[in-house]
C-alpha cells in the first residue's frame, strides 16, 4: 500500500494517532504537500457521503476530522509557502436570530481541514457584521453562512443579498443548514449549498478551485 492510500485510510478511519506519522512518510517519499491534502480531502468526502447515508454518525465523523486536522498540522508549513494548495480564508457565522452553533462548528472544523484559515464570527451574525469582516480579512474565498431554522430563513436571504450588493468580489458563498434546500440556495444568491459537515468541505473546496 502507497503511503497516500494510508494516509487516506487513516483519515476515513480516524485514526489521528498515527497519521502525522503517515504525512510525514508520504512527505519523505517525494509526495507533494498540495496532492496529500487533495487525498486527505477526497477521504472526508468519503465520510461526508457515508454520513448522508446514515452509514456513520457524528462521533465518527468528528474522529475522521479530527484525524485529517492533525495531518494537516504536518502540511501548514509547507503549504504556507505554497500559494497555489492554500485555499484562502473562509468566514463562517450563523446567521443573525439563530443561536445554533453546534453545526456551523462542525461545518468550519470540516471545512478548515480541507484547507482554509478560518474566521469564525459565531452565531447571530448581523448580515453588516458578514460584510465587515470580508473587508477586514485578507484573502477571502468563502463565506460560509448557517441556518438552522425555518424563521430565520430570511435573515439567511437577507445575509446573503447584503453580502452579494457590498460590491466586494473574489469568493463564494456558500449556504446550509437543516430547512435549507438546493432550490432555496440558488433562489436567494447563493453559490453553493452543503446539506451536512461532510460535503461543505467538499462543495467549498469545488467552490474555490
């Protein structure tokens, strides 16, 4: 077996114990650090559809993030210096009237293991605030925006209908959350839309490449 194969093994196994060991490895061998963290990512797809089909639950898929973040901390230095594997900044906030984090946590914790610095601007997120905050960070290529109720549906409309006319430009925007549908996203602006932790950090590294 290529040490990419165990790296990705690993990492759809959770195995975080042994796998800055394995990135390591692959490093050694000559593999780049921009092609172990495409595999490493395309294992937390293989998790993320596992858990939309109910084959794994949430424990499991937190092992399996937990471990891809410890291998990732292997690669940081090395994709640092190489702009071309770093996927930018992803500002992540739920939007404002809902007080939901438990998803948007899991969400940003998936979608910083596939390779963005994150911004994390909590729940009940004025949509002025969203906006801000992409003026004051540099290099944003996502914003990632949570809804976990029918009520605040709107706010979800009217976050991203704000964001849309700041006439700031050069990232995606990315909706989910339990009412949410692929319809209601395309409906109100949106560029994406992710149904679980699992396939947001799949659909924003799509997003930004």
């Amino acid at each position: 077996m290529s040490k990419i194969e165990e790296v990705k093994g690993l990492v759809e196994t959770g195995k975080s114990k042994k796998i800055a060991e394995a990135v390591q490895g692959a490093l050694d061998e000559g593999v780049k650090a921009g092609d172990i963290l495409e595999a490493m990512v395309a294992s937390m797809g293989v998790v993320g559809e596992k858990f939309s089909a109910g084959e794994i639950f949430v424990p499991e898929m937190l092992i399996a993030a937990k471990s891809m973040a410890k291998g990732v901390e292997v690669l940081k230095p090395l994709l640092a210096g190489d702009a071309s594997t770093s996927l930018g900044t992803c500002i992540i906030g739920t939007v404002a009237g809902d007080l939901h984090d438990i998803g948007k946590n899991r969400v940003s914790m998936m979608i910083e293991s596939a390779g963005f610095t994150m911004v994390d601007l909590g729940v009940d997120v004025p949509d002025e605030r969203f906006v801000e905050a992409i003026k004051e960070t540099d290099n944003v290529t996502l914003v990632a925006l949570s809804g976990l109720l029918t009520t605040t549906m709107p706010s979800l409309k009217s976050a991203v209908e704000t964001i849309k006319a700041s006439g700031l430009t050069g990232f995606k925007v990315l909706v989910g959350g339990a009412p949410v549908t692929p319809e209601f996203a395309a409906e109100i602006g949106a560029d994406g839309y992710a149904p679980d932790a699992g396939s947001a950090a799949v659909k924003a590294k799509e997003l930004v490449s």
